[in-house]
C-alpha cells in the first residue's frame, strides 16, 4: 500500500526497524491521520498501520509483487485476523488527527495458512511446537549443497531451522507435517537419506 497525502487524509510512513525474535514476526510504523474526527482518524490510522507493517515485515519472507496484491485487496477486518498483538506508543489526538508509533506482532501459523491457500509462494517460519523433526545433514560441497536444501525447502513453504553447522555436517529442524513431500522432493534432487530414531539422515 503506497502512501500518499491528501488534504484531508495525511498518512505518515516513517517506517521503525523490524525484528524477528525466535521466529515472531514483528514490525512499527509511525502514522499521521487527519480526518472528520478523531475517533474516524484513529482508525484509518490503525488499518493504514496494520496494511503498512504486513507488507514491511512479510516482504522478506515472500514474494514481494504477489503479497503487495494480496494485502491490497484483502478487508482492513480480514486483516485483523493475523495480528497476534498490538500496541500503541507516541500517541497524539486532536480534534481531527491522531498521531502514534503502532508495533504489531503477527501470528505466524494464520500468516502462512493464508499466504499459502492464496498461492504466494512464501517462507514464513513457523511457531515453535512439540511436532518437529531433526535432521542430520552431510554437506559434501557445503554452501553449494546447503542451498540446495534450503531451495528445496522453500519450494515447500517452510525454511530449514539450522540448530548446529560443524564443517560440513549440520543439524537442524523441519516441521513434522512436511516431512514426506521434503524426503520424495530431495530423492527427486538426487539426494539421499535414511530414517534413525526419528532422525532424518541426509546426505549425497
């Protein structure tokens, strides 16, 4: 979402670093809104916000041009759907403007169901939880192969979770759920691997 001034309709986009704290997606945006009233104000400042800080921080973790059109065309309420916290520092109302700095945490399970069921090719890392599996991994090139894996990976929506790198042997994490599509995905790059104990083993 593109910001733009008008007369009566002023919205400032001065955009406050973002951080990534194991794995939660957040962002801050400074806003200016002018309008009827202030109430009216504040909550085209909040929707602008909400847009503004989706686009900022999911940029990195997908397609830029697809995701654009998606926030674009998805309703200020539907929005609200991914939005785990919220909260508003900075704050200025007057009779007609209302000035803030917004942070917003996103939920990162509801973020990738919708960009994926909306066919945006993304890598939004998932929450942490009990369902993960480890793998065990054999880099013989190693950053060449390290890529390859993680390409493979993103082809499938997720991102390799690196727990451990010693020359060229790493540990990491996945995600239970895509643990099959990965295994046939790597077998068809020409990889192998062998399950052990519930560990997969990956290797050329």
């Amino acid at each position: 979402m593109k910001c733009s001034a008008k007369i009566l309709v002023l919205i400032g986009c001065l955009v406050v670093p973002m951080s990534v704290f194991a794995g939660v997606l957040s962002g801050s945006v400074s806003v200016h809104q002018v309008s009827d009233t202030a109430a009216k104000a504040k909550i085209m400042a909040m929707n602008s916000a909400n847009r503004q800080i989706m686009l900022n921080v999911l940029s990195k973790y997908a397609d830029s041009d697809a995701l654009s059109d998606l926030i674009q065309t998805t309703s200020d309420d539907d929005l609200l759907n991914f939005i785990s916290s919220s909260s508003v520092s900075n704050e200025q109302i007057s009779d007609s403007a209302y000035s803030a700095k917004i942070t917003v945490n996103l939920d990162n399970d509801a973020i990738k169901n919708w960009l994926t069921q909306n066919n945006v090719q993304n890598w939004v890392p998932v929450a942490e939880s009990a369902s993960r599996f480890t793998l065990s991994i054999v880099v013989p090139n190693g950053i060449a192969d390290w890529a390859e894996l993680k390409r493979i990976a993103r082809e499938n929506n997720v991102e390799i979770e690196t727990q451990n790198i010693t020359g060229n042997n790493i540990i990491a994490k996945m995600p239970s759920g895509i643990r099959t599509k990965f295994t046939a995905d790597l077998h068809a790059n020409g990889w192998k691997y062998a399950d052990n104990g519930g560990v997969l083993q990956i290797w050329k």
